[in-house]
C-alpha cells in the first residue's frame, strides 16, 4: 500500500508491517506493467533495492524475470545517473 510520495507499506513473510522508502515508480515502455523500486530504511546497505510490479489496486509481486531485473536496474542507474548516456547497441 502506498501511504505517500516516497513512502508505503509492506507487509513481510511473517504478517508484520513495514514502511519503505520508494525510491521510484515508473511503467515499461508500452505502459502495460507498472513498477516501483524501493529500499528498506531500517537497512544501511545502499545495494539494497527491491523491485516489483504493481496493479492498479497496488498488489505487489517481486519481479523475478531476468529481462525485467535488467530493465528495472536500467531504469535505476538512469536514475541515479541522469548525466550518464548509454552507448547504442551495434
């Protein structure tokens, strides 16, 4: 559940809630998938990034999928990197 712009709630494994910080969301590019990328504050590693999918009634599923890992770690370097170009493909 998502309680603002940078904040949401989760709940864990066990039933218990927890707040974390979105760090961005955003959609594939032909807009059918919705994506939030966020971390745990109470955690202090920075390489901690969880990544999921998300409905328009804001059920979450991990994403698992390779190709959609990449995209997602993509999207965050763009992010985290907005100087940085990427190179084209050959």
């Amino acid at each position: 559940m998502i309680n603002d712009s940078n904040r949401m709630t989760i709940t864990d494994e066990n039933g218990n809630e927890k707040v974390m910080e979105i760090i961005l969301t955003f959609d594939s590019d032909d807009g059918s998938r919705h994506f939030v990328l966020f971390k745990d504050p109470s955690e202090n590693k920075e390489e901690s990034v969880y990544a999921y999918s998300f409905d328009d009634d804001g059920n979450l599923d991990q994403v698992i999928d390779e190709e959609e890992l990449e995209m997602c770690g993509e999207v965050l370097s763009a992010f985290q990197n907005p100087d940085v170009k990427e190179e084209p493909d050959d």
